[in-house]
C-alpha cells in the first residue's frame, strides 16, 4: 500500500479514472475486482497505482454518437 500523502481522494480518483464520483462508488460494488479503499476516519482514499492498474484491465468503453 502506498503512503497516505500518496492517496487519492474519491473526487481525485474519480478524476484520475475519468469517471464521476458516484461511478466510482458504484464500481466498488460491481466490480469485485475495484481497488478497496483505506478509510481514515469517515475518508476513502484510493491508491492510484492499484486505480490504474485496474483501469487498464477494464479500458473505458468508446461511446457512439446516436442521432
């Protein structure tokens, strides 16, 4: 696990993943293999290497235009 100051917000880590906040917490609940994060107190903080390792597992899907 990385040092704390290496932690990510869940507002960060949404950002670092390029999704919203409430994807994010959604993600952790579909996906049983999402980065779990360390709670200090009432925080979630994410390790980003683990986000990132995750996303390149699972590459945002393309989206397509429908008129």
């Amino acid at each position: 696990m990385a040092n704390l100051d290496d932690l990510l917000s869940a507002p960060q880590a949404a950002e670092l993943l390029g999704i919203s906040v409430k994807t994010l917490y959604r993600n952790s609940y579909v996906y049983d293999d999402f980065p779990q994060p360390t709670k200090v107190g009432r925080t979630v903080l994410y390790d980003p290497d683990e986000l990132r390792a995750w996303r390149y597992e699972h590459p945002p899907r393309e989206r397509t235009i429908t008129r």
